[in-house]
C-alpha cells in the first residue's frame, strides 16, 4: 500500500497517508488544522553530499583562479 507524506500548507503539519487512489490527494485534509492544503512531500532517501575533500572549495585554489596574493604555486 502506498502510503505518501503530506505537508499541510497552513501549519506545516507533516502528515502521512495511506493513499488508494489519486484522486483522494486532492480532498486531503490536515488532521490538525483540517485545511485541504495538503501538498505531497517526497519523502526522498537522504541523500547528503558527502564527497570526501574532492571538491572542498577554499582549502585548496585551482591554478586558473588564484586570487592576487596566493601562494599555493
Ligand atoms: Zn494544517
């Protein structure tokens, strides 16, 4: 069963929902504050940047870009 995380636009309640069929995503409503602005989050897998010192910007400054003054070279 598909069920889908909603975020209510008036309180910002994060909600989740078993939902049956698409047309049920319209007529939503927040069970706090029961306003029918519900709006689908996708709940995407965290997915966080965690590229090791590849690509640290400022340690370290590429020969093309050198600021006046550097002293890497
Ligand atoms: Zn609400």
């Amino acid at each position: 069963m598909p069920i889908y995380e909603f975020k209510c636009k008036k309180c910002k309640n994060i909600f989740e929902r078993l939902i049956f069929s698409p047309t049920e995503e319209g007529v939503l409503s927040c069970p706090q504050c029961g306003a029918k602005q519900a709006e689908k989050v996708m709940s995407a897998p965290a997915r966080r940047k965690s590229k090791g010192s590849s690509d640290s910007a400022g340690s370290s400054c590429s020969a093309t870009s050198c600021p006046p003054g550097c002293s890497c070279h």
